[in-house]
C-alpha cells in the first residue's frame, strides 16, 4: 500500500514493525516479506504494547 497518510509503528528498539492506515482502517505488517492486512473497524480503539528491552548480558 502506497498511501501518505500512514502511522508507523516502531517496537521499543525503534525499528518498524507495522504501519496503520487510519482513514482505510487497516494496520500493515509486513515479517520477512510476507504482507498481513488487518481490517479494523470504523471507531475501534487501538492498544499498542511496544514491549520491553531485552536483557543486556
């Protein structure tokens, strides 16, 4: 999807993971090449959990 009005969505190291489409009402993932389209609903709330930070050893 090429569209300009897209929030990316970043894991806790900054690196991106998904895009979200808020007038479409689609979030993007796209792992290893592989594209994922989820259809959220008009009006449905978003929660994202960025994770934690692995571990340093």
């Amino acid at each position: 999807m090429i569209k300009t009005n897209a929030v990316e969505i970043r894991n806790i190291m900054g690196r991106l993971v998904a895009k979200w489409y808020p007038e479409e009402g689609v979030i993007e993932i796209i792992i290893k090449g592989c594209r994922l389209q989820l259809i959220i609903p008009p009006r449905t709330q978003i929660r994202i959990n960025r994770g934690e930070a692995p571990a340093k050893k």
